[in-house]
C-alpha cells in the first residue's frame, strides 16, 4: 500500500543533525537516527515533489544488504525497529517506521567509495574521450555498457552539495593516507563482487554503485544507506546487451525524463507529473522485490 510522501520531517524534540539531498538525521547523544524521506535529486538538484514510498524502499533495501554483507564490512546499524527506540524517537513513530534507522556514530571517511564494474556513465564519457576511467587507463576498443575486465575502484570527492567529483587513486590516497586507502579499496571490491555475484542470481547487473566508510573505535565501518537505486546503476540482466544503453531498474528513468526538457540542470528543479513519479516508484520497487525476493514491508 502506498503511504504519504513525506518529503521533509521536522521531528518536535529530537535535535537536528543534518538534511541531505535525500535523508534528515537526528542527533540522539551517542548515536544517530536516520531517516529516508521520500526526496528524490537529479543531476545533483533535489525536485520538488517526492516519490512515494521512496524512503521506505532504501531503507528496507539498505536493511536487507547490510544483513547480506555484514560479514565482508561490519556497518553502523544498531536497530529499524521503532520500539527500541530512545523514547523521544518513539513519540514519532508513525513517521519513522519503516523509513529510518538508528545507528552508531562514526568519523566519516572523506571520500567516495565508487566501484565500476562496466563502462557506464560519466565512466563511458571519459573513456570515449581519453581511454581512461578515473585516470586509469584501459584496454581499447570497448563498448558502451561492456563488462570490464576487473572491478575498478574509482573514489571521488564527497560534496554536501552539488557534483561530487571523481578523483585518481593517487589523490584519494593523499586525502585519506595510503594505508587507509588501502583498506577501503579492499573492502569496496569486496563488498561489490559479493553483491554483484547475489544481485545476477536475482536477474539484476550492478553495473555501479558507491559505499560509504566511517571510522569507529579504530575500526572501519559501512555507513549511511548501501546497494540501493539511489548512488546504484541496477540493469536487468535479461535485456543487457554490449554497446548499447541498458533497460535501468534505478534513477535513471527519471534522468531520462529530465533530459527532455529545456531545463539547465540548476535549481529549482521541475515539478514532475504523475507518471514520472509512478515510474520512478515501479523502477525502484521492482528492484527491491527481484532483489529480496518479497513486497515492501506495510509500514
């Protein structure tokens, strides 16, 4: 059943820690809830309207990866469940549940973790032009959308706002120290060839996607969401074909759309009709329900 969109929350009591492109985060003292709205960016512009049920699909589908990776990359989650809640978060929990999380704190690497798996994207632009990917240089004569070779670890920088931009190995491991680096492309080609080898069984490429790392107690850990249509390029396995772009299961339905219009790609972002949103909504359900193999859970 679909729920209200809820594109903003403003949780009475409960203080404010941040509001990014898509989640709203409440400070709880020695942790943090975090909370999926239902806003959806473009091109780095949030749109104006939400996408219903978006924010309870990336959290369920974040739930489910974090329970399938948890021993390649422990990660920050402590419990979905409303009832063990601090009691200041439960007062709102026919807002929270099923679109939040509480989580523990960590010191937020200051990277990008992206991991290329095929040639894609701002990848196939930069490959048509110079033969690189990220400054790594690749074999020539591939296609469009082809399988590379082995996994890429590609980081970029990591912006609050506007274009994250991507970077070469060197620099990441001069922003975040070689032996840091080291770790996080470990444990990002690790996560991604355990996720790329489930999601084929489901029927689903993951073409590329990005992770996010925190350090806790020394210790490196998976945070914010993961493996969901959001930072995901999700590609049905069953119409894949090299040299061509392929039949998506994430946002870039909706890219589609917005590059029909005459809108230069700054805010505000256009208001979307219905069926944009519905299509959207379906793109990203029927990635959950191939992936986890059931509905979307009632909130």
């Amino acid at each position: 059943m679909t729920q209200p969109v809820i594109t903003q929350t403003d949780l009475s009591g409960l203080t404010l820690f941040n509001r990014g492109k898509v989640r709203d985060i409440y400070d709880l003292d020695d942790a943090l809830l975090i909370v999926a709205t239902d806003r959806i960016s473009a091109f780095d512009v949030v749109m104006p309207n939400g996408i219903p049920d978006k924010g309870r699909i990336l959290t369920a589908l974040s739930l489910f990866w974090f329970d399938l990776t948890r021993e390649v990359a422990p990660n920050h989650l402590i419990t979905a469940d409303c009832d063990q809640y601090p009691s200041a978060a439960r007062e709102h929990a026919d807002t929270l549940r099923g679109r939040s999380m509480l989580v523990r704190k960590a010191e937020v690497v200051p990277i990008e973790c992206v991991v290329r798996g095929y040639l894609a994207g701002s990848a196939w632009k930069e490959y048509g032009r110079f033969g690189t990917v990220c400054g790594i240089e690749l074999v020539p004569g591939m296609r469009q959308s082809e399988q590379l070779l082995e996994p890429l670890f590609t980081p970029s920088t990591k912006a609050e706002s506007g274009h994250d931009e991507n970077i070469t190995p060197q620099r990441a491991a001069e922003m975040v120290g070689a032996d840091l680096y080291d770790q996080l492309e470990a444990r990002t080609l690790a996560l991604y060839r355990k996720a790329e080898q489930y999601a084929r069984s489901r029927g689903i490429i993951i073409a590329d996607t990005k992770f996010e790392f925190g350090l806790r107690d020394g210790d490196l850990i998976l945070v914010d969401e993961v493996l969901t249509p959001d930072p995901s390029r999700f590609w049905d396995a069953n119409d894949y074909e090299v040299g061509r772009p392929q039949e998506a299961l994430d946002k870039q339905f909706l890219r589609d759309y917005l590059e029909t219009l005459d809108w230069d790609k700054r805010p505000p972002g256009p208001e979307l009709p219905p069926d944009v949103m519905a299509g959207t909504r379906e793109k990203y359900l029927d990635a959950y329900r191939r992936l986890t193999g059931r509905d979307l859970p009632d909130a």
